[in-house]
C-alpha cells in the first residue's frame, strides 16, 4: 500500500515547508541574504533528522499492529531482509526502557497498537493512570480514582488546549499518537477475591 501520488506530493510540500517555516526569518532572508542558505542547510538536516526518528517509529508501529517486514521492505522498496536489517537493530526507536516495576507502578507489556486503548481503559477503572511508554509496553501508576484515557492523532494546537482546558493532561507522544489521560475524581473499582463470610458457630 503505496500513497498515491497527489499525497505522496502532499507530504513533500508539507515537509518543505516545515524546513523553510521552521527558523524565524529564514523565508524572508533567503530572498534578500546569502547567509539564509546557511539557515536552510542546517534547518533541512534537521528535518531530514527527524524524518529518520519518525520513519523508525513508524516502522516500530507498523510492527506492533501486527506487520510482517516483508509488506515494510515492500514499501520501502527493499528486501524483508533489507529492512529487518536496518530497524531491527534499534526496536525502541530511541524510546528508553521503563523503569523498573514497584508496588505503585506497574509496566503492562507486550501491548500492541490496535489493542493499548481497550488495555488503558480496564487499568484506568481500577484506578492506574498511564504515565509512560513505549513499543510495546504502557506505565502505569496506581491512584485511588478512577482515570480516563485518550489517544489523538497528533491532534493540532488548538485541540489540544481544548482538552487542556476540559481537565486532560497530556502524557506523550509515541508516532503518530498523543496520550492524554484525566482523573475522573470517582474512586477505583476494587479488585480480589471478597472476602469469606464468617461462619456461625
């Protein structure tokens, strides 16, 4: 599933014009000064930079809902082997490693894309809040209330004050989603075993 060509030029122009939009000034100055080169040379390795970051995440997500490398190496134009070669080696994609469970933070792994948000919702009705993650695995703390999760699609500047304003609170980021959570004030469902009745005796 290659993009067609009228989005594949989308997403050409959107990236150049977030290199030339990127440093203040630099559209300005490219037409009037030949240190904006410069600039734009240095704001394009940015970009180019980034665009490996998000091309390994994307790689990473593609896997976690469940993609062979063989359909990845078909879109990238190179073997299973090829591809497995270059994004196997970094399965993070930067990402660091959680940090070590304790009694009031638990690391829920093996969590992949599709299924993260039904997993968030049962943790967050016995009260654990999400607070980090990664490929393949979710953070979550304890808390006595219950708490809501949401994942966007980079949702835009605007969105996102919105759900500011409405008590969300952001988490992070994993490509291309945004996590945000809030506590719903209601206490957490108990779980266990209940209690045996006592016996008369």
């Amino acid at each position: 599933m290659s993009l067609a060509d009228a989005d594949a030029e989308r997403v050409r122009e959107g990236v150049a014009d977030a290199i030339v939009g990127g440093p203040e000034g630099l559209r300005e100055t490219l037409g009037a000064d030949p240190a904006g080169f410069l600039a734009l040379v240095a704001a394009a390795r940015v970009g180019a930079e980034e665009a490996d970051r998000l091309l390994r995440v994307a790689v990473t997500g593609a896997r976690r809902a469940g993609h062979s490398w063989e359909a990845i190496g078909r879109l990238l134009g190179v073997s299973r082997q090829a591809a497995q070669q270059r994004f196997a080696a970094t399965p993070d994609a930067g990402a660091p490693a959680p940090d070590p469970a304790t009694p009031e933070r638990r690391v829920v792994t093996g969590v992949a894309a599709l299924g993260e948000m039904g997993v968030l919702e049962a943790e967050g009705a016995r009260g654990w809040h999400l607070v980090d993650l990664g490929p393949l695995y979710l953070v979550v703390e304890r808390s006595p209330h219950r708490w809501r999760h949401r994942r966007l699609t980079l949702p835009s500047r605007a969105t996102q004050r919105r759900l500011e304003r409405d008590g969300w609170v952001v988490v992070g980021t994993w490509f291309p989603f945004r996590y945000f959570k809030r506590d719903t004030g209601a206490r957490r469902r108990r779980t266990g075993r209940r209690p045996e009745p006592r016996r008369r005796g």
